[in-house]
C-alpha cells in the first residue's frame, strides 16, 4: 500500500468480486438503466417504470442514471 498525503492508496487489482446473484443483477439491470441514461434528459414515467421492474425509488433510479452517465458503468449495491 502507498501512502499519499494522509490517503492511503490500496493498488488496483483489476476484478472486483461480485457474487453471481450481485453480477445477474447487474446485467439485468444495465439493460434497462443504460438506455436512460443516453437520453438527453430521462424522463419519469420512464424512471419510475424502471423502479417498478426493480423494486427502487424514482430518486434511486436517477442515481443510477446519473453514476452511469459518470462512469460509463453500472455500479450495483
């Protein structure tokens, strides 16, 4: 581990380990988040719909948009 400042920096190891329930479940739900989040704006009958197949909020569902729009990945909780 290095150390810069007072952070210490823990080196990347290339995986992350998801369980296979946490993996499907990002799978699944990248089908539907990436979508919304290449519209310009997304609208929230849509948001809200995806909430519905998901089981999240409306506000859930934006973070989603909003981390994927960021990085281009789907980050699962």
């Amino acid at each position: 581990m290095r150390t810069i400042g007072a952070l210490d920096l823990i080196p990347e190891q290339g995986v992350i380990g998801l369980s296979d329930v946490a993996w499907e479940e990002a799978k699944r739900s990248v089908v539907v988040i990436r979508p919304l989040a290449e519209l310009p704006a997304a609208p929230a009958h849509l948001a809200r719909r995806a909430g519905r197949v998901f089981g999240l909020t409306e506000r859930t569902v934006y973070a989603l948009i909003r981390r994927y729009r960021q990085s281009g990945v789907l980050l699962v909780r």
